[in-house]
C-alpha cells in the first residue's frame, strides 16, 4: 500500500448529482456509457487519494492539469446514471473559497502564490470557453449544511455499519431521493420559511442549492453522502443521526404555527452538528 493511500480520509460529506446518459450530448455520451460497463469502477477514496498525492508532490499541485475522466455511477428505475468527478473544475472553485477563508500568508503555506495564481489564469481562460460549466459534487468538511437536508426524507436514509472484520469494508450514511422530489421539497421548505421567518442564511442557501439543482436532468438522482465523516463519529452517533427528520419536523411545526416545535427541532440538530464540528478542534 502506497503511503498516500493509507492516509485517513478528511472529514468530507458531499453533496451529488447523479444524471442519466441521456443528459449528456456526444461524444460524452458514449464515453460514460462504456465507462459505465467497467468493473473496476474507482469510489470516493479513489478520488481523494489522487487529490492527496497531488497536494504532497513538489512542487505541490493545486489543481489538475487535465480534468478527470472519471464518474461515480449508479442506477435509477434502471436507468444507467452517471456523476462526474471534474475534479480540475472543483479545484479551481475550491481555491476561490480559499481566499476568502485564509489570510495571506496561510494561503502561502498551503499553496505557494505562483501556483495559484497560474491557476486563477488556467480558470479565467477555462471560464471563457465554457460559461455554463458547473460541478456534478458539492463538498463541505465538518459538517453537513442543514439545507442539504432539506431535499431528503428519513425514509430514504441509508446506513451500513462495517461488520468487524470484514476487510477493506468502511460504514457508509447517505440518502438518496429522484431530482423530482429534491426540487418538489426544497420548494415547499422555501415558501415555508418566506412566509413564517425573516430572510436569512438559510434561506439564502436554499435559493443556491435550488440554482443548481434546476442546471441538471430532471430524471437525475441526488445523493448526500457523508462521507468521511462515518470516521469521525462512532456508529452508535452515525446509527442515531436522524438529521433529515429534525428538518422535517421543524419545517412542518413551521406551517402548523408551532414555533416552539420547530425550535426543539433545530436545537436538537444544531447540538448534534454543533458536537461534531467541535471535533476539528480537538486532538
């Protein structure tokens, strides 16, 4: 095993799109249908050991040269659909987080300024030749945003704890709904919140979410899946998470005219998530 691979996963949960073939015009149609066919479809892990191994070469690279071929795939009624990485694409979006995020010199020392700035100038010139380009994954670390759950329900949650022993096998929380729903869901959470508290960040976050989902196939799948996250929590916390239900029984105490409902709600999932991002912090 390579020193990159055996690296602990960061603590990640994404957000994804997952669309059919038919959303995709030629040749990547084609590409992502024979793509598809392969049994040595790489995972998550995959993606991000090669992402390590940039960031520890030297000079370390930032951002791909060449955006990644690769996808995550998955099925829907039986229906073949693909999320693609674009790894490079996501990396030059991360950047510009970064400078809002890290003073100067902090930047410095986790990417030199030449090779940023190269690529700010690969992005810009990238940009121009496709406008309307945007990412299939949205990533968070330490978290799961709470509007993120808005889109799913309980029922759709999926949680699989390793068995002790079983080799290789890590547990895995996500859910997974059909962009229909997602859409249906999060437009109802919207005209909940307009209509019963004042403007603010969260729903500010579900106009951006909404932007997006509405850029992919309405026979999509959207997937959130946390990720490295099942690392950082035991599995009696992930087995007991029941976040997508908090939202839902906030935003329906919400409509009921019960704000003392729907604020036991949030307390009970800002504690849990507020738990969780105090990790980082420890050692």
């Amino acid at each position: 095993m390579s020193v990159v691979s055996s690296v602990l996963v960061p603590y990640t949960s994404y957000l994804r799109v997952y669309e059919p073939l038919a959303a995709f015009a030629e040749p990547e149609r084609s590409h992502w249908a024979r793509y598809a066919r392969r049994e040595d479809l790489p995972t998550a892990q995959d993606e991000l050991r090669r992402s390590l191994a940039d960031l520890t070469s030297t000079p370390p690279v930032g951002v791909p040269v060449h955006e990644s071929g690769d996808a995550f795939v998955t099925e829907l009624d039986g229906v073949v659909c693909v999320c693609p990485w674009r790894t490079r694409l996501r990396g030059w979006l991360a950047l510009e987080e970064w400078e809002g995020m890290f003073p100067a010199n902090v930047l410095d020392a986790l990417l030199p300024a030449v090779v940023r700035g190269q690529a700010v100038a690969d992005h810009e010139r990238w940009q121009r030749l496709h406008p309307d380009a945007r990412p299939w994954i949205r990533t968070t670390v330490w978290q799961v945003p709470v509007r993120w759950f808005v889109l799913f329900r309980d029922e759709e949650r999926e949680w699989k704890c390793a068995a002790a022993g079983e080799d290789g096998a890590a547990p895995v929380l996500r859910y997974r709904t059909p962009m229909v729903e997602a859409r249906r869901r999060l437009a109802r959470a919207l005209r909940t919140l307009r209509g019963h508290v004042p403007e603010g960040p969260l729903t500010e976050g579900l106009v951006d979410v909404g932007r997006w989902l509405e850029e992919f196939h309405p026979r999509s799948l959207v997937e959130l899946d946390y990720g490295g996250l099942v690392h950082a929590l035991s599995a009696e916390r992930l087995a007991g998470d029941r976040s997508a239900a908090d939202v839902a029984e906030g935003l329906a105490a919400l409509r009921d005219g019960d704000s003392e409902g729907a604020g036991v709600a949030y307390a009970r999932l800002a504690d849990r998530w507020r738990a969780v991002r105090d990790l980082q912090f420890t050692n």
